[in-house]
C-alpha cells in the first residue's frame, strides 16, 4: 500500500484513478483526457508515459510526458516530484504546456537543467464557451475538409503551424507525423476550411482535442492576403456550431495574451476567459 507521498509511472490498471483526477478539470485537462480515453495508460499506445503523483495512497496529481510535457491537476509538491523524475530522465518532449501556474514552477526547476527555451509564452488565456454567439452569423461556406482535399489544406496547416510555433512541422521526419495527424482530423470530420473559386485556403480551423464534456478548437488561421476583412469571426462562429451540434457541449481555446486580433475575435463569438495556460517551446 502506498502511504504518505510517492510518485511513480502509472499502468493500464491505474486507468480508472487517473480518469478521476483527468475529470476534475475537463476544460483545462481536454488534450490529455483526450488521449488516454482512446490509448488507455499503456506508454506505446499513448506516445508518452503518465506519471502519478500520490498523497496517503490517493492519486491527486498527474503528468503527461510524451512530445508534451504537461502538469495535471498538479499541486506544488506533485510538480518539484515531477520535476525531479523529468531532469533524470533528461529533456525527451519538444514543449511543456498546462496550466500556468504549475507549469511556471516545473519550468523554474527545470530550466538550469534544460534550458535555455527558445520561447516561453507565459500567458495564454484560456477562452471557453458554450453557445452559439446572438449577433454573429456563421460563414456559410466554412465546411468540413473532405479526404481528397488533403492536398489543399496541407499547405494551409504548414503555414499556420510555422507562423504560430516558429519552426516548420515537416522538420525533422519530412512532415510525416504531421502529415498523419493532419489527416486523422480531416477523416474524422474535424477539419474546417472555406475555399477560394480556385481551390485555395481562406479561413481554417480545426477541433483538436475532444472528449465527451469538452472539445478544444486549435489551428485557427486566416490566409494573410484575407486578413482585416471580417472572415475570422463568421468563420469561427460556424466551427463552433459543428463543434457544439456534434462534438462536445462546450468548446474551448487558447490563445497568446500578445494576440490581441485573435483574442478580440474569440470574444465577439462568446468566448470568455476562464483561466491561463502557459507554454515552453524548445
């Protein structure tokens, strides 16, 4: 029996333990939730191991160490235990993303070990809604992306993701774990896009992660010859009406505090703020 405090790598038996502590916070945790609803616990199938954190044998905290690395529900001594498994297993993820702030103090523990980062966006407003907005109109022609038109969103999700992150996601294996991830969205009915007369990108959006109680759209993108011409906003708001008819009763974002556009547009569907992500790019 486990008594006063431990952490360990949790195992498929564990699954229903972790689920609880996944579902106190369904909104913040939709990403992670996501994940282990379909891959259960078990490391390979997941891409990442969970780490558990536990205070008189009652799992209370976790962290998703996989591409990402990410404090669930994590109280302070759970992130210094998660912090200390981490540096002595050395830096294996390309980011760490959570709540900002026990994601602030696993990166102050971390960094003299794995730093330094290339880029630390300290706030990031978490944006949630749960109805359609009165007084904006969904674009009528922001549609689901179709298999065959793979070819035509590609670039568009390449260009958003270098223009968001920094660097190109066909860095490193040619694009191919991109290109899959890309194509599950689109062959799961979760990729948006309003096309031009000649086939091109206007307006893209994807719902990334999606559980039964919450769905996170991401991927938001505009082409740079549209911008300032009012598209972002009805294209928003008719993502969010097949996200909310067919995906999950609430939807949610985030977004860098320094995006003012982007915030003001989120806001004008409905999105509210209800709390603060932070991210540590490598």
């Amino acid at each position: 029996m486990l008594t006063q405090t431990t952490s360990r790598v949790l195992e498929p038996g564990d699954l229903e333990a972790a689920l609880a502590v996944l579902d106190r916070e369904p909104v913040a945790n939709a990403f992670v939730t996501a994940r282990v609803r379909i891959a259960g616990l078990d490391p390979w199938r997941l891409g990442g191991e969970m780490w558990g954190w536990y205070e008189d044998g009652t799992l209370t905290s976790l962290c998703y160490a996989g591409a990402n690395l990410v404090p669930i529900c994590a109280t302070p001594r759970a992130v210094r235990a998660f912090a200390d498994r981490a540096r002595r297993a050395g830096r294996r993820c390309s980011s760490i993303v959570g709540p900002a702030e026990p994601t602030a103090l696993l990166w102050r523990l971390l960094e003299p070990g794995w730093g330094p980062a290339r880029e630390v966006r300290a706030r990031q407003p978490l944006m949630v809604t749960d109805r359609m907005p009165a007084d904006v109109a969904p674009d009528p022609y922001v549609r689901r992306v179709r298999k065959d038109e793979m070819e035509r969103i590609m670039p568009a999700c390449v260009a958003m993701f270098t223009e968001e992150v920094g660097i190109s996601p066909l860095a490193g294996d040619g694009g191919l774990l991109y290109q899959a991830r890309v194509a599950e969205l689109v062959g799961s009915g979760r990729s948006f896009a309003r096309f031009d007369a000649d086939g091109r990108v206007v307006f893209k959006a994807e719902v990334g992660a999606a559980t039964d109680r919450a769905c996170q759209i991401q991927g938001v993108w505009v082409a740079p010859e549209h911008r300032g011409r009012g598209l972002a906003a009805p294209g928003m708001a008719a993502v969010l009406r097949y996200a909310l008819a067919d995906v999950a009763p609430v939807v949610s974002l985030y977004v860098n505090d320094f995006n003012t556009a982007a915030r003001s547009t989120y806001r004008k569907v409905g999105f509210r703020e209800t709390g603060t992500f932070m991210s540590v790019l490598f």
